[in-house]
C-alpha cells in the first residue's frame, strides 16, 4: 500500500483490528505485490502469470523509483477486483500489504528495512482498537515470516529505484519476479502446487536470475 506515517522500530505497538468492513478494499488504495504474493495467487487461481496480470495485475515502472519494477493490483471502479460483497475472495492467498495494514513494510535507500503506519486512516474503524500488541507479534500474526525471500529481493533492487536499465533487462525482471510463467526456465511450469516445497524451489530459482541480471548492470 502507498503512503505511510508514524515509522515503527522493533519495539513499537499496534493497535489495530480489523472490522471485514471492505471500506479499505474498495477505497482505491494502491496495493503493491511481491514474488510471494504472485506465488500465492498463481497457486490460488491454478493459472500462469499472464493470466492473471493480464485480469487482474498492473505491471509498471515509475519515474521517482528509476528501473525498480512494480505489481499491483488492478483497482476498478468497485475497488479491488477481488472484492466479493464486503469480504476477500482471495483470503488465503491476499498479498502482504493487506495483511499487514495497517502497518506498511517496504526498504528504502538510506532507512534500510522500514516499518509505518498506513496514513489517511479516517475511513477504517479498525484503528479504534485499544489493545496494543507489539509489532513483533502483528508480523508473527500475520505470517511475515513467510515473506523473508521476497523482503531479500526488495533489498536487493533497492540501487535499480536510483538508475534507469536498458529494455532488456526490464523485460527480465518482471518475468523473474513476477511472470515467471513466461519464463523457459522456469521449474514450476504447468504445475500450480501451494506448498512449502515448492516456494521454496521457485524462490531459489528467482533469486539465482535476479543475481545474474543485477550482477550485469
């Protein structure tokens, strides 16, 4: 999610619940993706990447992130395509960024790995809760922990956000971070398993071809 206050350390609380009042989900609020996330809704929808980048997805570069490459979803006039009546349709398998808000995770150039508060918080009476948790509880929750990978390739790319790259190699990152069925190298070709053991196998093979394309630039 896009735009963020109030930066979290280690230590910080959350006070938070979530009320399954959809307002969030169709508010238009920018939802980013990650390897993981696309990982999760390819196994959810058993359909390849271009599938569902073509109905659901937007794929983009912006002028202020230089060559970092962007997903997100793609928000109609209803808000979120995966909105079903008030609820996700997509629960299991929702991207990071709704199931942490409203705490928003991203790394940054000079902070390194950067914790905050979504702002602009006055539609959601999710922020009414009073009991605090620590952050370090709301990530565990919230399976953080199954997003280390795709933190590691954010990390990664953070230098692309200051220059721009040739075509080429935009081409390339969006296919490994995100298309991966348009890849010919691909591991997990036809095969739409939600398992550990095959996360695990094709987060391997992301961040070989993510290495071997940075190492070029």
């Amino acid at each position: 999610m896009d735009g963020a206050t109030g930066f979290l350390a280690p230590d910080s609380s959350v006070a938070f619940e979530c009320e399954c009042c959809g307002v969030c989900c169709a508010s238009g609020l920018e939802i980013f993706l990650n390897t993981v996330d696309m990982l999760k809704l390819r196994a959810h929808f058993k359909r390849p990447t271009r599938e569902l980048i073509d109905k659901y997805l937007i794929l983009e570069q912006r002028a202020e992130y230089g060559a970092y490459p962007l997903c997100l979803i793609r928000m109609g006039e209803g808000g979120c395509p995966f909105l079903d009546g008030r609820l996700c349709s997509v629960h299991p398998a929702r991207p990071a960024g709704c199931r942490l808000f409203p705490v928003i995770h991203y790394h940054d150039a000079s902070r390194g790995e950067v914790f905050a508060f979504a702002e602009d918080m006055d539609f959601c009476p999710g922020k009414r809760r009073t009991e605090e948790r620590p952050l370090t509880d709301w990530l565990k929750e919230n399976v953080f922990r199954d997003y280390e990978k795709a933190a590691l390739f954010q990390k990664m790319m953070v230098p692309l956000s200051r220059r721009r790259a040739p075509d080429e190699v935009t081409r390339g990152l969006f296919e490994t971070l995100f298309d991966f069925d348009s890849a010919a190298d691909f591991p997990l070709a036809g095969v739409y398993d939600d398992g550990a053991d095959a996360m695990a196998e094709v987060l391997e093979w992301t961040e070989r071809r993510l290495k071997s394309i940075l190492e070029k630039l």
